[in-house]
C-alpha cells in the first residue's frame, strides 16, 4: 500500500481542523437556540388561591341583636402585592420586549416580575437586578457587569410571564435596572430601567 501524499496528509488534518472547530463553535453558540423557543406562565406573584377552610373547631359566633354590646372582630386581612417599581425592556443585542416589576407581597418578600417577554433563546442567560445605567444601543450592551449586581437565576423562558424572588438583603435604593444577560458572552440580551411605581 502506498504512502499517503503530503496533500493527502494536509487534507486529513485540515478536515480534523474543521470538525475540532464546529464542534466547539456548536457548544459554545448553540445556533439551534436562535430558532427555538421556551414559554413560561407563572402566575402573578401573590395570586395563589384564597383558603376557605379553618382549622378551628369552635364555631363563630356572632352578635344576636342590638342588645349585644360586644365588639365584633374585624377580620384582618393582609396586605396584598403592591408594585413597588416597574420598567420596559428595551433591546440590546437580540431583539427583546416585555415589561418588569418589582412587587412586595403580604409577607414581605419582594418578586421581580416579567411580563409579556420576548427575546432570543441563547446560551447562559440569567436575570440580573443591577446599579447600571440602561443605555439604549451597543453602547449599553456591556454595562452591566461594570458595577453592582445580583443574579436572581438562570432566565426560565425567552418568552411569556415568569418571577424571581429578591433577595431579602437587597437594598432596591442602590438598584436601578434589570438586564436580561448571557453569561456566555458578557452581553446584555435585553434591559430595562427601573422607576419607582
């Protein structure tokens, strides 16, 4: 059997090249994820079903007439979610809409909500609460690792309604915006600037 040829050796190598580099090019850009979509529904933060069952054995009682003088209890009731600030998305490096809010529910506890979301489905995206300025073009898509910021988890879907619990240690004074930010790239996907509802 003859010995390979240098040009036969050179196209070997070059197609061992080619498939080293795709297959590297596949995992670190997954470009299937440009064509596809994950949807979440979460429902609205504190909108969980109101319980009609006690766990008292006593019966109420109630006042028989006008002759009763003993105050009636007013049932307390808890406040409800209030939206303590809320933003727009605005695009950044893929096409991103939507809008965000910030709700502190009946226990105190704060939720960042998003709503109506739609972005490209990309590598290593998660939602950061930030101190960055939102800037609108390429100027704004690398500002957010800059200063401060908290991950609040990997992003659940590119698309629909979702929340993510707020630390209970974070200050919202010192954070100003929102960034939908691939970890992969260092880029913002997506942004939105916090003010106050």
């Amino acid at each position: 059997m003859p010995a390979p040829t240098r040009r036969t050796a050179a196209v070997i190598a070059a197609a061992g090249t080619v498939a080293v580099v795709a297959a590297i090019g596949l995992t670190l850009f997954q470009p299937w994820r440009l064509v596809t979509d994950t949807v979440v529904d979460e429902a609205p933060p504190g909108a969980g079903p109101i319980s009609m069952t006690s766990s008292s054995t006593v019966p109420p009682t109630l006042p028989l007439g006008p002759e009763s003088t003993a105050p009636t209890a007013r049932p307390t009731v808890p406040a409800g979610p209030v939206t303590l600030a809320r933003g727009t998305f605005i695009t950044h490096e893929h096409d991103t809409s939507g809008t965000v809010a910030v709700v502190r529910l009946a226990d105190g506890s704060r939720v960042l909500r998003l709503e109506g979301l739609d972005t490209s489905d990309g590598p290593d995206l998660e939602v950061w609460i930030t101190d960055a300025p939102v800037i609108e073009g390429r100027d704004g898509w690398h500002v957010f690792d800059d200063g401060r910021y908290r991950g609040l988890g990997q992003l659940k879907g590119n698309q629909g309604n979702q929340n993510y619990a707020i630390p209970a240690d974070l200050d919202l004074g010192d954070y100003r915006s929102v960034s939908i930010w691939c970890n992969r790239f260092n880029v913002s996907f997506g942004a939105a600037k916090l003010a106050e509802a």
